[in-house]
C-alpha cells in the first residue's frame, strides 16, 4: 500500500499494555528523524501518552486524530510541529476515547485512518509511526489497515508471549480481508535486562520461535528512557548517550536497513 505523499506507515501494535509500544512509536520516530528523516507520528491511543511525551498538552490541541477519523478536518490541517527536528505530531485529543461508540455503526469504519491518507495535499513523509491502543480494537483495526507494516513490541517477562498468537491472527485476518499489503516489519523486545536469567530465557525463547522476525537490537531497562516522558521529550533529547537513546537510534538504523533506505 502506497499514499500518496507517504513513505512507509508502521503501526506499533499490542493488545497488552506497559510492553514499550508508547515508548517505542516516540524514540524510533525521534531516532528516525534524528537520521535525516522526514516523520509523521500519528497518535492513536486514547491515553494520549505519545501526545504528552512530545510535550503537547491534550488540552490545549484544537483538532487532531479524533476529528480526522470523523472527516471533520483534514490530516494536513490536524498536523502540528514538535520541539524535535523533522518530526511532526497528530495529536490525539481527549475525544478519540469516544471515537470507537461513534462510529461502531458507520459503514467503512475501519479504513477511517486509511481514506485520511488520501488527497493528502503538503510536504512529503519519509516516514510514518502509528501509536496504536493496547487493544485490538476498532482504533487498532484503523491503524492495520492504514499500514504498510506492523512492529510488536514485547516485553522479555513471564507472559510475553501471552496474546501474540491472538495479534497474529488479527494481523492474518486483517491482511485476507482488508489490507492484503500489511508486512510484519518485526518484533522488538523492550525493557530487557540481560542480568535477569528470566528476560534472557524469554529472548531466547522468541528468537528460537520468530527467527528473522526478531530485531537483532534491542531495548533495555533504562532510567534516562523512563525519566524522559516526564520532561516531554524523548529520551534523545534527554540524554543522547544514555543506552536507551542509544538502543533507539540502532533499532532506525536497523529499520532502515531492513528497508533499505
């Protein structure tokens, strides 16, 4: 699936929530920016945490992911700049909590986020990131659809592999029915402490499953990563050194070789 005026959309996706998916969608959109990149973070999530960790006040948005999900404004005009380089922020507003009951009736409710793409009329996007809900839900359905690409973040504890075989199939159900162009860009392990038999045991079990599937870098457990939200920035603009800012600019790097950009 190409838009016109897009370079390749990923939907950072899993139904389970505290895995690193909000955490991911900012670092790797800022690292990807940080390497010369044009992107376009599109906030998805009703919590809004991609939003408030680029330093955007949900109060303060007047339009964003909500309104163009309602055809109300268009994605050109919902777009706002960020204090990063190159990177640019559809907000998600205190409304997209409702969006799902609003259009559950609607007919073609799930390509919402996909008919934004179209028409779309300004400078072009090397890149877009979708923050996705920890849900499979109708605001996760949109986000599929709209992507050429699906990267899972999973988190090295006990249960990690608890809910994947699920997104998986939502993924393959997805691909036979409304985006057949849907890839699975890869699955990237976050919050992994190598000094913890368990979180080394879990990596191994999913690389020994998921093969090539697996980013080779990974995210480790990380202060500076954790600290970051809370100034509004990521974690790059917090401590460029830290090994968390570090571990995002190496998992770009790895995307874009993937791709080969």
């Amino acid at each position: 699936m190409k838009h016109q005026g897009f370079g390749p959309v990923t939907a950072v996706a899993n139904q389970k929530g505290g895995v690193g998916k909000t955490t991911t969608s900012i670092n790797l959109a800022a690292s990807l920016a940080a390497l010369d990149q044009r992107v376009l973070l599109i906030d998805l999530d009703p919590q809004g945490n991609s939003t408030s960790g680029l330093g955007v006040d949900q109060k303060q948005v007047e339009s964003g992911t909500y309104d163009v999900l309602m055809g109300e404004v268009l994605l050109a005009d919902a777009l706002i700049t960020t204090d990063c380089d190159r990177l640019f922020l559809l907000p998600a507003t205190m409304d997209l909590a409702g969006a799902e009951v609003e259009l559950v009736n609607e007919q073609g409710r799930e390509q919402r986020m996909q008919n934004a793409f179209a028409g779309f009329q300004g400078e072009p996007f090397d890149h877009v990131i979708i923050d996705c809900p920890p849900a499979l839900s109708l605001l996760t359905v949109n986000a599929l659809t709209a992507s050429d690409f699906v990267m899972v973040t999973l988190q090295t504890e006990f249960y990690a592999m608890e809910g994947l075989t699920q997104l998986m199939d939502s993924i393959r159900r997805i691909r036979s029915g409304l985006n057949p162009d849907l890839n699975m860009e890869g699955i990237l392990l976050t919050m992994v402490d190598r000094r913890n038999n368990l979180s080394v045991q879990v990596e191994q079990d999913v690389r020994a499953y998921f093969g090539s599937q697996v980013y080779e870098n990974t995210i480790p457990r990380n202060v500076r990563l954790s600290e970051a939200p809370s100034f509004g920035v990521p974690v790059m603009y917090h401590d460029v050194k830290s090994k968390g800012a570090q571990a995002y600019l190496a998992v770009a790097q790895e995307l874009m070789h993937r791709r080969s950009i």
